[in-house]
C-alpha cells in the first residue's frame, strides 16, 4: 500500500484536473497524469501544467468563434 500522505495528480477528458489519493484508482472519467508527490507538490504540479482552468469544449468554443 501507498503512503496515505501521496497524492496523485488525475485528469479527464475536458482536461481538468485533481488531485487523488495515490493509494486508490481514480474515479471513473479520470485517469492520472503521471505526476504523484504531497499534496502541496501536487498543487504545484497542477499550477504549473493547467494554467487555463477553462474546461477544453470551451476553449475549443471560443477558439472556433475567433477564427470567423
């Protein structure tokens, strides 16, 4: 078993993403990214690779409206 104290860092297919503990599978609709640490390690991790929080059909959305 895992240290209860990791997490890991899990993404879906709107690109958001969570943190979960690494001890136990995601929840369906997420899988993980591959990163794992503490849980401010995790933040970091996720502050760093997910910049635009907006889920991805709507940037998708505002991307298509632009180019008209």
């Amino acid at each position: 078993m895992s240290d209860p104290g990791l997490y890991q860092v899990v993404v879906n297919d709107e690109e958001q993403h969570a943190l979960w503990p690494a001890r136990t599978s995601p929840p369906a609709g997420w899988r993980p990214d591959g990163f794992t640490g503490t849980e401010a390690e995790c933040m970091a991790h996720v502050d760093e690779v997910w910049p635009d929080i907006r889920p991805l059909s709507l940037r998708r959305r505002l991307a298509e409206g632009s180019q008209r």
